[in-house]
C-alpha cells in the first residue's frame, strides 16, 4: 500500500513551496514521523514527517518549485520487512568495504566512496590534493582528474572551481526586504557603550542557582529584550510603527529576537515582554535558539513583533550598524564584550564594555529620542536590580530563584 506524502502549508496566504532537500534517500526505510524532506517558503523553512513506516518513494526531485498540497513522495508500507533486511545487508556491506580500504585513506575524515580510496591509496595521491575537492562525496572520476592533471602539467597548480547554488526563497526575501529597508526609510544609527560588570557579576555569582532551577544558563540578551521594554514608556516613538499617514503606538512590547540558522536569519517574536519574568524571556530565548537550529520555528512564531534585538557579539562582532526590520521603526544591537580600559571616578581601570548600536527610522524617530533611549537602556542595565518588580530589588527576585 502507498501513503502519499503532501506538501504542508507553511501559512495561509502561501500557495508554492520548494522542495529544497530530501534527507533521506529514495528506496530507504523511514519510521513513522522521521524527518524526511525540507520545504521552503519566502517566510520560512518546514520539516515534511513521514506519514508511516516504510521505504520512501521520491516523486519530487529536491530544488523543485511545488503547489501547497501536492504529492511529492510515497511511503510502501508493504515492502516493511523486505527493505529492513536489505538496508540491514547494505549496512554490512558498507562495514565490510570501510575495513578493506586503504588504512592511510579510510583514516581521513573525507568522505570517499570504497573505490575512490582505493586508487588514492594506490596512486599515492596527496592529501591536500584530495582536500581540494569541494564535493560532499569524492568518487572515482574526480581523482582520474587530479592524476590526469599531473600527468600532462609540468608545474602543480592548485584546483580552481566555482559552485553555482540557487538562493532560496527565504534567502531571496530576506534579500528583497532589506534593501527595501534602505530605500524606503530614513535609516540612521547611534552609538553608546555599556559597563556590562554588574550584570557579569550576577551570572557569575547566582549562574549555578539558576542553572539548576531552570535548566539554561542566564542569557545577556534577557536583560536587554527587559531593559528595552521599560525604556520604551519614556520613548514610545521606539516601539511605533507608521502605517501610511498614520503613526501606530504599540501599547504593548512583542520584541523579536535575530537568530542566525543554516537557511538564513529569523526573527522569533517574545510576545508581551511587559508581563514576563526574567526567567520567562531567558526560556523563551533559548528555546528559539534550539528548535531554530532544527527549522522548527512556526510561521506564527515569526509574525508581527513592534522591536527587534539583534546580537552580532555572538560571532565576535565588536561593533555593527544593524538594519530595521520592517514595518518596525528602531533595532537594537549588542556586540561583543570585551575588557576595555575606561576612566572611573578618576582612576583607569578594566571594565567588561560592551558598544551597542541603535538603528532607527528617521521619519519616526528624532535623535532627542534615539540618544535618549539607548542611554536609558544603558541606565538600566548598569544598575540592573533597577528591573526587579516593585519593592523586591534583590538579585534574587531578579532571577527568579527566591
């Protein structure tokens, strides 16, 4: 019997997906709900689960452009026990071709094909060579081009190639809403640094505690996404939007967070900041931050949002002019910490210093309450027991671990 295998809908308005990998090949066996195949769409990146346990059947080859709904694979249920006992001999003959190989080449961390090894052993092709290669997996006929080649040159040259790689569709509107960005609004940014010791000191000294109440370690970016959210009732202009003639004031603090995945940037949104708790933005963070890796982000989970916080430090940026995501008005940007040498009361001394950066649109937002709310933002996380609820400024009703 064949179960067939549909394109799921990432969202309402989306009518075409693409197709844009199997991970798991034709003819092999799949349990009930394994990840399969990747669709994209310009908003997102879904997962396709099998419908049943049995081999897979690809009609639809990866990079093809599809309707919502369409078939794009089968599972046979009635081959079960037939193809178990195959792959299982197929496993068993990849087990025993590895133990023949070549010891000086199955030892490499190159993925070769048994036959490709074994000319390379032979032939005594040079490791570097073989690493020149951009290819997944090494066969045969990519080595008869490396011997073919000295056989005829008089001089060693290193392997010149290109490799062409169609963008996706998040890739192409990730691409299309930034440089709308920057012709359609008035982008400026401003600059300030943060003294980051006292909030070093209290990952330092309660990170344990929270560790074991809560399971994730504290995240610098749970005091921002708060320090944020109290700035914006002394500059609400930050949190606005301008919708035609019209300018949008958000009563309310639905902050997004860039987080970096293998298909691209997304933008989960932690919806009313201005109720949650420390710990309740420091989970939410880090669970954007595991299912992201794993294209598990909804298409809910990425709507709307009136501020985003992006975190350029992560990969060692010292200092950025982040883009406005749209129809938002200001991004906020964090940047590495580092120790830096700075003048206190007097004396020089070395302070963990973090700059940040505050991208806004002009039209929107004067630079009175650009420079003002980022020193507010500065304010408050240099004094961060200042985020405690009312009448509980410990560190401990902070971090929840009363």
């Amino acid at each position: 019997m064949l179960i067939e295998i549909k394109a799921p809908s990432p969202g309402e308005s989306i009518t075409q997906v693409v197709l844009a990998s199997w991970v798991v090949d034709d003819g092999a066996f799949v349990g009930l709900d394994a990840d399969i195949a990747e669709i994209e769409s310009d908003k997102a990146t879904l997962m396709v689960f099998a419908p049943a346990a049995g081999v897979l059947k690809i009609k639809v080859a990866a990079g093809s452009t599809i309707d919502v709904g369409a078939i794009i694979g089968w599972v046979y249920v009635d081959a079960l026990p037939e193809e178990r006992k195959r792959q299982q001999q197929k496993k068993q003959d990849v087990v025993v071709e590895e133990q023949h190989a070549p010891a000086n080449v199955s030892d490499s961390p190159l993925h070769m094909t048994p036959l490709a090894k074994n000319v390379a052993s032979v032939e005594k092709i040079d490791f570097n060579q073989l690493k020149s290669i951009s290819k997944e997996k090494i066969k045969k006929a990519d080595l008869d081009i490396i011997l073919h080649s000295s056989e005829n040159d008089t001089y060693t040259s290193e392997k010149r190639s290109v490799k062409r790689v169609k963008m996706s569709p998040l890739r192409q509107k990730l691409a299309e809403r930034l440089v709308s960005v920057k012709n359609e609004t008035a982008m400026l940014t401003t600059f300030n640094e943060i003294d980051m010791q006292a909030i070093v000191d209290l990952r330092k000294q309660y990170g344990e505690a929270f560790k074991n109440r809560y399971g994730n370690s504290i995240s610098y970016l749970s005091f921002f996404v708060m320090a944020a959210q109290r700035a914006f009732a002394e500059f609400p202009q930050i949190n606005a939007a301008i919708e035609g003639n019209e300018i949008v004031y958000h009563e309310y603090a639905d902050i997004c967070i860039a987080v970096s995945t293998p298909k691209g940037l997304l933008a989960p949104v932690i919806r009313d900041v201005q109720t949650a708790s420390l710990p309740q933005i420091n989970q939410a963070i880090h669970d954007f931050g595991q299912r992201a890796q794993n294209n598990k982000i909804t298409l809910d989970e990425l709507r709307d949002g009136t501020f985003t916080i992006t975190n350029g430090g992560t990969f060692g940026s010292l200092l950025s002019t982040p883009i406005i995501n749209p129809p938002q008005s200001a991004i906020l940007g964090m940047h590495k910490i580092e120790d830096r040498a700075v003048v206190d009361q007097g004396k020089i001394i070395v302070k963990p210093m973090m700059y940040v950066a505050l991208s806004y649109d002009h039209r929107l937002i004067d630079g009175k309450e650009s420079v003002g709310f980022i020193i507010k933002v500065k304010e408050i996380l240099e004094h961060p027991l200042s985020l405690c609820p009312i009448g509980e400024a410990s560190p401990e009703a902070l971090l929840g671990i009363v």
